[in-house]
C-alpha cells in the first residue's frame, strides 16, 4: 500500500507541474499519434518486406510455385496459375505500397524529430532508402510499369513510370545513399545487420549489381558502368555478408512458412516433380535437407506440378522450413556469385574464364547455407562441372541459380525469367505456361482504369505472359 500511494503521489505532483504546453500534450489523442518514431516504422517496414517475400500463402506470395519448386495437393488453383481468384496481385501490391514503401518513407521524413547525430541521421535515411530500392525494384520485377514518381503521395490517382526509367533512377538513388552508410543508424532496430554500417553498403553495392545484372540483355553500357562500379566498391564476399532477418521462436514473430506449415496444421505442399527430378538427375545432395525423406531414405518423387497430389504419395518439405527460427534472406552471397558469373562471361568484370569460380563459389555458398554436405563430389560431376555440364553459360548459370534459390521463390522464378533454364512444365490441370509477370490488381483496373489503361498499352497488354522490360528472350 505505500509503494501503491507513493506512485500515485509521485503522479499527482507530476501532473500539477505540467506546462502550458504539456496540458496541450494531454490533449493529444495517444491512440491517434502525430508522429511515429522512425525506429518503429523502419522495424515494422523491414519485416514486412522480409514476411512478404519469404510467406507461402497462397493469399499472399505464390512465387515459390511460379518457380515450381512447390506444388499444391487439394487446392490447385495456384499453381494452376489462377492469380485472380484469391486477388494475389492485390495483396501483393497493397502490402508492398502500404507496409513496406510508405513505412519506409515515413520513417525518413521522421528521422529529423531525432536527437541523433547528423552522420546517424543521415546514415538511417540511407538504409531506409536501400530497402525502399530493394522494394521498388522488387515490384518492377513483378508488374512491369508501376507508379513510382507519383506514388506515396496525396494523388490517388497516380500515373504508371516506365520500368526500364525507373531502374535507372533506382541506380542513382543508390549511388547517392551508399556513401551515407558510415553510421549505425538504426542501431538495435535495424534487424538485418544491427547497424553494421560496413554490412549496409556492401548490401548496397550488391542490390546494385543485382540492377546492374537485370540490364544486361536491353541496356549494356548503364549495365557495365552500374556492375563495374558496385564490383570494384565491394559487394558479398560470403554467407556473412547475406541480407538476412533471423525469426524468432514465438509468434509474431516466426517464419511465416512455419505459420503456413506447422501452426495451420494443414498439409497444402509438396515438393514439385520439376525440381525434385532435376535434382534427382544431378544426384544433388541438397535434398537431404531441401526435403523430406517420408518416402524411405533418400527416395524422393515430387507431386506433379499443378495436379492434384496425394500429401502422403509425394516428398514433403524438408524439416529446416518446419522450424519457426528459420531465417530468411532478402539476398544472399550465393545470388551475388552467380550474378559474378555472369558479368565474367560477358567480361564486364573479369573474363570469361573467371565465370566458373564464381560458379563454383555460388553452388558452395548454397551448400553452406543449408548444411549440405559433398559439394565437391557435386561439382565434380559432369552435369554440374562449369567446363562439362551441357548448355550454355546462360543454361548451366540459370539452373544452378534456380536449384539454390530453393527458399527464395521469388528469386527462382526471377533466375528461370532472366536466364531461361532450366525447363519448367505446363500446369496440370490449366495446362497454362509459366507466367512471366503479375497482372495489374483489380482495384487499379476499377479505381485508376486510365492510368492503368495507359500502363497496360505500354506494356503491351495486362496479361500473364507479358514480359517486364529485362526479360528480352
């Protein structure tokens, strides 16, 4: 009792020396706040994006079937291709605007209410401003034309930018956030690389070889001077380095793919018979831990893509992605290598004979990452050795960069756009090609129809198999 009335006078004498401006303070509605710390936009920012890429609802995020690494067993509908029915395009749009691009945004106009240094302000505004390049460019990737120059803004009406214009924008935003990242900036809230400042630009420069790379086929010269530059400033030089967000064991805070997985109690997945025979053929030893062994050890047969698909008849998901700590990576050293292969190829950093080590050190980086043993009786085999495997460099650098994508759907569907390989199978049941791209969101169609209209014609045609601007074969 007298804690109890101590606190409660400790109060009253607070509250009867409140300044003229502190009673306007009381006045203010707590529920309603002028103003949002940048620490927890930024936060609630990060893991959005990280959630979005990462989760396996089908509500939200199907790119794990686009790149046919997953089908499905009782509800076949996505990976049938039918993107309209659960308004996938929708959510994905509205969770990428509102939960990533606006937090983000918000949280950079409110850094300045900080007391924080100069050099910590500006280093807080340059890591936001990477991932809003990470997102921008993540969504370009995905529609095409999006509105970007116009969005984020009290138009709601805004017009569709011209995607190839915007990863040149993109370029030099990065260029003029990276030499801010000397700082923590978020410090403890930064829960990608806890303010490590060298971590960020190295992220960074990578993001913008990532760029770089995309251009390659529609614009060589930006291409070469965009990968020249991140190369020789510093990008990924192992797993250290990876853009990785490590969840936590309770909820909210789990893998998404766990709550899809485990916490639902269904059983909606199984390992697609695309990958599983590829890797089969390959003897790869990643499946061991790609997937499960529920069909006797080391028998794995995928679900035939798109059709219905007994749970019981075909290979599970592997245990690593039933655990609810399972990290997820929003880039990772293995993409940089492969995307290293590439540039030496077309001798844009390196010569053609340096494409194998970074080959090589892609599929290492792979193995690492998921515990996989025998990576060098793997890269000795004929099918996988750079010098032997058949194909061109665009086939063998594809299909091994879709094979380590494996928790990255995104990501494999992006490595079979860019590179063409390796071959992915009709839909079962649709029997629809792979789509190359998501189709506008209903609601821009009824709520914007002439800027989308526009977007649409310029694109040529809102359709599946449209291509956005990188993906020229």
């Amino acid at each position: 009792m007298k804690k109890l009335f101590l606190t409660t006078m400790s109060i009253i004498l607070l509250a009867s020396c409140q300044t003229d401006d502190q009673y306007e303070d009381l006045n203010r509605d707590p529920k309603n706040p002028t103003q949002v710390a940048a620490e927890f936009l930024y936060n609630s920012a990060t893991k959005s994006l990280v959630d979005q890429m990462t989760s396996t609802n089908v509500n939200n995020n199907i790119f794990r079937m686009l790149g046919q690494h997953w089908t499905e067993t009782t509800y076949t509908d996505e990976a049938n291709y039918d993107l309209v029915g659960r308004n996938i395009p929708q959510r994905h749009w509205s969770e990428m605007y509102r939960d990533v691009l606006l937090d983000l945004k918000t949280a950079k106009s409110n850094v300045s209410a900080s007391g924080a240094s100069e050099a910590e302000k500006k280093a807080k505004i340059a890591q936001a401003e990477v991932l809003m390049i990470y997102t921008w460019q993540q969504m370009v990737d995905t529609f095409g034309d999006i509105p970007y120059s116009e969005a984020l803004s009290d138009n709601t009406l805004p017009s569709y930018d011209d995607d190839a214009a915007i990863y040149s924008d993109l370029i030099t935003r990065l260029d003029a956030a990276i030499p801010d990242l000397t700082d923590a900036g978020f410090g403890f809230a930064d829960k990608l690389y806890a303010g490590n400042a060298a971590a960020w630009t190295k992220f960074a420069n990578s993001l913008k070889l990532k760029l770089g790379i995309r251009l390659t086929d529609v614009n060589p010269t930006l291409a070469q001077s965009t990968i020249t530059s991140a190369v020789n400033a510093g990008v990924f030089t192992s797993n250290a380095d990876n853009a990785t967000l490590q969840y936590e064991s309770s909820t909210p805070n789990t893998n998404p793919v766990w709550v899809d997985l485990v916490q639902s109690g269904r059983s909606d997945f199984v390992a697609a018979n695309t990958i599983v025979d590829i890797m089969n053929n390959l003897d790869d030893p990643r499946r061991a831990v790609y997937f499960d062994q529920n069909l006797g050890p080391d028998v794995y047969t995928g679900g035939i893509y798109g059709a219905n698909n007994n749970f019981a008849n075909y290979t599970h998901i592997g245990a690593a992605m039933h655990e609810p700590t399972n990290p997820a990576n929003l880039m990772d050293f293995s993409e940089v290598s492969f995307y290293l292969a590439e540039a030496a190829e077309r001798s844009i950093v390196g010569t053609p004979a340096d494409a194998e080590g970074h080959y090589n050190a892609a599929i290492t980086a792979s193995f690492e990452a998921w515990g996989a043993t025998d990576v060098t009786t793997y890269l000795a085999n004929a099918d996988v050795a750079y010098t032997t495997a058949s194909g061109t460099w665009r086939e063998k650098i594809g299909t091994q960069f879709w094979l380590a994508m494996y928790n990255r759907g995104f990501e494999a569907w992006t490595a079979w756009r860019k590179y063409d390989a390796p071959a992915l199978n009709l839909a079962a049941i649709s029997e629809l090609p792979v789509p190359t791209r998501y189709t506008y969101p209903v609601n821009e169609q009824n709520l914007n129809p002439t800027n989308w209209e526009a977007a649409s014609t310029a694109i040529g045609g809102d359709t599946q198999t449209t291509k956005v601007f990188w993906d020229t074969l």
